[in-house]
C-alpha cells in the first residue's frame, strides 16, 4: 500500500462525531464493565505477581519430613555432663532448628533454606577420606551410620551473635579417622561440602566460592566433643540441617561445623577454609567462641538464645572451657583467633 492510500484509509476513518451511528456507539453500562475487567485483570495480575514475590521473600515454614529413626547406643550418664555430651539447659525446638539455619548453598535468608532444600537427595550418598593415612577409605551412608550412634545436646553458638541448644545424633570424628590410620605427617584435616549444581543452587548472592570448605587442626579433631551428626531430635537430619552427615565443633562457631560432607582430607598443612578465604581480618582458622575477642562489626560478648527474649553472656569456648582449653595452652586467642 502506499503512502497516499494509508492516508486515505486514516483519513476516511477518522469521521465526525455527528457522523457515526448511534448503534455504534458503545453504551455506557457495557464500557464501565469492561473497564472493570480490565481493572480487575490488571490487579489479578499485580495480585499474582505480589504473591510470586511475597512467596520468594518469605517461603513458609517447612513442613516436618518424615525421618528415619536411628537406633543410638546405650552409653553411661553419670559422667556426661562432666565430659560436656550434654547440657542441662531448655531444648530449641524443632521448628526452630529447622527453619532458621545458614546454609549458603541453598539460599542466603535463613527462613528460606528449609524451603530450598526440600527436595535435596541425600541418597547414594559416600564419603571420601584420604590424604596422610595408611588406608584411604569411601564409606557410604550405612557404613557411616553402623558406627555407634550417640545423643549428644551441645550449645550452637553462631558467629553472627546468636545461639541453640541441639540434641544431635552422632559419633565421634575420631573413630572414623581411627579407620583409616593418620600417618604421622598429619597434622591437620580439611573438610569439604558436596558441590553439585544439579542438587544446590548456589545463590549469586552468596558471594562465596565453591565448594564449601573447612579444617581442624588434628587434636581438634580427635577430641571427643568433636563428632560427626547424622541426627538430631531422634531422625535422621534434616536436609537443611547438613543431611546426611555434618561436623559438630560446639566450642567453635558454627560456621566451623560444615555441613553435606563429601570429603575428608588429612594434610600437613593448615588448609583453607572457606570463610578465612571471603574476610581474613573477620574470620580466623580456629575461630572458637570468645567473648573477649569481638568481631570487627560487633562485639561477641552476648548471645541471642533462638526462642528467647533478650540476650545472654556468651561463655568463653561456649561453655566448654574445662574440656578444651588445654588444646590452646600457651596460644595468643587474639591473634589465634
């Protein structure tokens, strides 16, 4: 068509007011309907996209998954309070434990973890251990859980200022790394999360670099407080808690007790650890919980009990000080922090 019939086209269209039939004319009941349809279609879809939203910002709570029950091994109670396997102090609940955790590689809002990870597989599930041993192994998650199964209630004291009180299930790191006989060259041991894109989503606003990655010195990891949690409240962990199997460190902050492990290594050498990567001047190696040794953003000397108002003290090692302290004897806690 060319330009001057366009024109025409537009131009005969384009009639006068006193030209165009009053049946054509669209009644006023029929225009105010369809203006509510359209109102309300937009707000359908402002609705629909608020709640998309609102949804992403704040995931319900999960809902509790049915867990497999782990049969724990009968040990003596008299001395366990001493030797700090539990603690005789109120329970966080469960929903709590569940549904306000750290976990970066399933999103970085704590209320939103359990959400993301629902659908987390945990099973085949292997853990390598390797490096300086004289008998490097792969367990899987039943050689892993035919080692005898303990309660242990330990204090969580998170680095960002807040605490919890968890009845894990688990047994000590030491046994397995009796297995696989440490050469005398070890002195440290590196731990590292599964990397899996298929399985985590690793959120850009994380800011971390993958895969997660942790460490002890040896005889921190020999200590009997120190175990590996394949439970908590008498099931198996949930998975936005480290399922199927996560270091349990209660004297150091919870960071330090990586979750979703995949990977022990044995290593002469102290080994990177993830968040000493990110911020080396907020977050040392050791990181054990001081009260005199603030962060450089807050100060650690109180604690916000998950379930409680107000705040408390924060004890030094978290409370562990009469089973630990040796191991830092003659150490500057300040520059070794």
């Amino acid at each position: 068509m060319q330009l001057d019939e366009i024109d025409g086209a537009i131009t005969k269209d384009m009639r006068k007011a006193d030209e165009i039939k009053s049946s054509e004319i669209t009644d006023k009941k029929t225009y105010l309907n369809r203006r509510l349809f359209m109102r309300a279609a937009v707000m359908a879809g402002t609705a629909t996209a608020s709640a998309m939203l609102y949804r992403s910002l704040n995931p319900p709570p999960a809902e509790r998954p049915p867990g497999e029950k782990l049969i724990v091994a009968q040990t003596g109670q008299q001395d366990r309070l001493k030797e700090g396997f539990t603690a005789n102090e109120k329970l966080t609940s469960f929903q709590d434990i569940t549904n306000y955790n750290n976990f970066y590689e399933f999103d970085t809002d704590k209320r939103g973890v359990a959400y993301a990870a629902k659908g987390f597989v945990t099973k085949p599930w292997r853990v390598s251990v390797e490096g300086l041993v004289n008998k490097p192994t792969v367990f899987d998650l039943d050689d892993i859980l035919r080692f005898p199964q303990e309660d242990r209630v330990y204090r969580l004291r998170c680095v960002e200022g807040w605490s919890m009180v968890i009845p894990w299930i688990g047994f000590p790191l030491s046994k397995l790394l009796d297995k696989v006989e440490p050469t005398s060259q070890a002195k440290y041991v590196a731990f590292q999360t599964l990397y899996d894109r298929k399985r985590m989503p690793y959120p850009f606003t994380s800011g971390l670099d993958w895969p997660y990655v942790e460490g002890l010195r040896l005889d921190e990891a020999m200590h009997p407080l120190t175990i590996l949690a394949t439970g908590l409240y008498g099931e198996t962990l949930p998975h936005q808690d480290g399922a199927p199997v996560r270091l349990v460190v209660p004297w150091k902050y919870g960071f330090k007790s990586i979750k979703s492990i995949v990977k022990i290594t044995l290593v002469a050498d102290e080994p990177p650890t993830t968040w000493n990567i990110q911020a080396p001047d907020e977050y040392g190696f050791y990181s054990n919980v001081n009260p005199n040794v603030p962060h450089p953003r807050w100060s650690q000397a109180t604690e916000r009990r998950i379930g409680e108002f107000g705040r408390r003290n924060t004890l030094l090692f978290n409370g562990y000080a009469e089973q630990v302290a040796h191991l830092y004897e003659g150490m500057d806690l300040r520059r070794y922090f």
